[in-house]
C-alpha cells in the first residue's frame, strides 16, 4: 500500500512538473510574439523616415531625434519595468507595454509638427518600447529555467528579430501603395489586438517570478540592491560594453540602415528587404547563442560577438551601389546583432544572482538605450554635417572592438574543461 502510494505521489509530482514546464514553453511562445509585435512597430520608424521628411519639412537631425528621445525614454522605464518583473509576471506587464506602443503609435499617426511626433513615439510609445523588451523577457524566463536557460532566452528574445522579418517588408511594400499615416495607425491596432491577447492567454498562469520574490525581498531596499550591483566588477563591464551594443544596433543599424540604403541608390522595398534578411539571421544568431552560452565559455562567446560584429562595418563601408554587398553585410551582421542578449543575460544571472535578475537587466537595458540613443543621433547630425555615414559606419567599429575587450576581461564562473562548460 504505501507503494502504491508512493508510486502515485510520484506520478503525480511528474505531472506537476510537466505541466509548469509546459507553461514555462508557453510563456516563451508569448514573450516571442510580444517582441514581435513591439519590435516591428519600433523599427518601423526607419521605414518611414525620409517619407517624414518629405511630408513635413523636417531635417534628418530632427527625425534621427525621434528615435534618440524614444531610447531615452526607453532608459528611464527599464530600470523601473524590470524592478517590477519579479513581482508582476508576464501578464500585466507585457500587455501594458504593448497598449502604450499602440496607443503611442497611433497617436503619433495624427502627428504635424516635431513635439507631437516626439510626444506620441519618443514618450508613450518609447516607455511601451521599454516595457515589451528583450530585458523583461529574458528576466521572467530566465527566472523559469535552470538547464536550459540560455536556449529559453534565446528562443524568446528572437521575436525581436522574427516579426521584423516578416512585418518590414510587407509595411514597405504598403507605404508604396499608401502613405506613413495609414501604415502607423494599422501597426498601432496590432498592438492594441495582441495585449489583449496576451492579457487573456496568461489568465490562468502562475507569476512567472513568485519562486524568486521571497528570496528578493531578502536582498533588502532598493538602495542595498544597487550598491550590491555598483560594487560588482563584472556588472560594470556588462553595462559599459552593452551601453556599446546600443550605439552599434539600435542607434546606428535599426535607425539608418534604410536610410543608408536608399541613399546608396536603392529602393525603399529593396533596402527594407536587405533589413529583413538582417533579422532572419538575427533570429539564428540569437537562438546559437543562447544554445552556446549554456555549453561554453560565456565570457569569449561574448567578445567574439562583439569583435565580428565590429569588422560587419567594413563590408557597410564597401557597399557603393553594389546591393549584393549590402545583403552579405546585412546576413553576417544579423549574426552578430542581438546575440548578445541571451549571453548577457545568463553572465547576469550567474554573476549578478536571480534575486535581482529583474533590476539588474533593467539597468543594463537602459545602458544599451542610452547608447541606442547617442547612435541614433549621432548618425543624424553626422549625415547632416557630411552628407556621408562614412565616419558613423568607423566609429562603430572601433566601439565594437572596445566592447569586445571588456567582456574578455570578465571571468566565467562556472566549471570549465577548456571552454566547454563541465556538466555536473
């Protein structure tokens, strides 16, 4: 009898644990399409930039602005969303982020002069940008797996990169038919649609933090947490090298590759087509590398991203009028794009510890905004200045490289055998 019973409790147990890790499966089919749908409507900006321009009157420094404000916005919500992700879960704060990228996106479609565009994108739109991100992601699953962990972040954060691949050219080949406005209030909807969709299909979920909020609750107030972080050594190379990744990406890439594209003389659609080839090996990339850092030496893995990323920018340099060259820049920078996240993410959870996974990813995300937004900007008022994105293609390399050594210089602690990591 007590066999029996035995037997039974297991079975049981095995049944538990099958269906929390189903629904850890399905948190990260969410935080995909999430991404999706948030990074789409962000990138979408690039696509409509000299279609801004043209409509309105405004300079390349003063749409390049847009984007900057947006990041910095983007900072500012990231160290407070990600504070909260440990104690919120999923449910509320992705659905949040997506209702101010729709409304904010909306909004800015009846936009008419700079500071409603600014106020519509860069504010509202900007903090939703800042709630339905790569760092809110990778905290609640990180929080949700252990041995799989680097796979789970990487699968989850490449819906930053999926949906852009399949909603940038198909929005490019609408503006030819239609006009900015029209295309932003149908992204705005999507949004909107999709929050209410992730609000109703994690109704019944567990918080995808509660295992952890006890433990960082302990950790003690917000001034302990943040002096636990400005005392770590390796939280300082992460932030410096990933406020790099943020100047080399989402300021300079995300912001005027489209630009750069029609300006070497080709087609919005051929460009936007180039930009989606970039996230389908983004995509790739990210899911490798979060597969690698949970098998090899992360800090390596890391600066390596960092150093190939930075020689992409001599292939941008070459391109000329030659579209095949820029589509072989797009492939191999795709590679080397976001897979820092899932690598970050996992040094953070390692070096940083779990209990404030949420905060520290938060701060480290509004480094990558802050230097997003420097990039972004730069590259506008460098344009206007030279007529060229020659000297904003050579200082992202060089910045590229520095960020490469400072990951080099942190130290894997986990037990390695050479650079694969030592099961145990």
């Amino acid at each position: 009898m007590a066999e029996r019973i035995s037997t039974a409790s297991a079975t049981a147990d095995e049944q538990a644990e099958s269906q929390e890790d189903l629904a850890a499966w399905i948190i990260v089919g969410l935080c995909f399409l999430a991404l999706a749908v948030s990074f789409s409507a962000r990138t979408s900006l690039s696509q409509i930039m000299s279609l801004l321009e043209k409509d309105l009157g405004w300079s390349r420094t003063a749409t390049a602005a847009a984007p900057a404000l947006a990041q910095i916005f983007m900072a500012i919500a990231a160290p407070i969303v990600g504070n909260l992700v440990d104690r919120l879960g999923p449910r509320f704060l992705l659905s949040a982020g997506l209702v101010a990228v729709g409304g904010g996106v909306m909004l800015a479609a009846g936009a008419a002069t700079p500071w409603q565009f600014y106020l519509a994108y860069s504010v509202i739109a900007g903090i939703g940008f800042g709630t339905a991100a790569t760092h809110v992601v990778a905290t609640i699953v990180s929080l949700r797996f252990t041995a799989r962990r680097g796979l789970a972040v990487g699968i989850a954060t490449a819906g930053a990169t999926a949906g852009q691949f399949v909603v940038l050219p198909i929005l490019a080949r609408v503006l030819e038919m239609t006009d900015w406005r029209t295309v932003y209030l149908g992204l705005g909807a999507a949004s909107l649609a999709f929050a209410a969709v992730v609000y109703a299909a994690t109704k019944s979920m567990r918080p995808a933090a509660k295992r952890a909020a006890s433990d960082d609750a302990a950790v003690g107030p917000m001034a302990e947490r943040l002096m636990l972080l400005l005392r770590s050594p390796t939280f300082h190379l992460l932030f410096w090298s990933y406020f790099i990744c943020g100047i080399t990406t989402s300021g300079v890439i995300e912001t005027h590759f489209i630009p750069y594209g029609t300006l070497c003389g080709f087609t919005l659609s051929a460009s936007s087509d180039a930009l989606g080839i970039l996230m389908v090996f983004n995509l790739g990339g990210m899911v490798l590398a979060g597969w690698l850092s949970d098998r090899m030496h992360r800090p390596l893995l890391l600066g390596s991203i960092y150093v190939l990323r930075a020689f992409t920018f001599l292939i941008l340099m070459a391109v000329g009028n030659d579209y095949s060259t820029l589509v072989i820049f797009a492939a191999l920078f795709g590679i080397f794009d976001y897979s820092t996240v899932p690598v970050t993410a996992s040094l953070a959870a390692s070096h940083l510890g779990l209990r404030i996974m949420g905060l520290s990813m938060g701060l480290l995300t509004a480094a990558h905004a802050l230097g997003a937004a420097i990039g972004a900007q730069i590259g506008g008022t460098m344009f206007d200045l030279l007529a060229t994105y020659l000297w904003t293609w050579i200082l992202s390399l060089v910045v590229a490289l520095l960020a490469g050594v400072l990951c080099y210089i942190i130290a894997e602690n986990r037990p390695m055998r050479g650079l694969l990591l030592v099961r145990t």
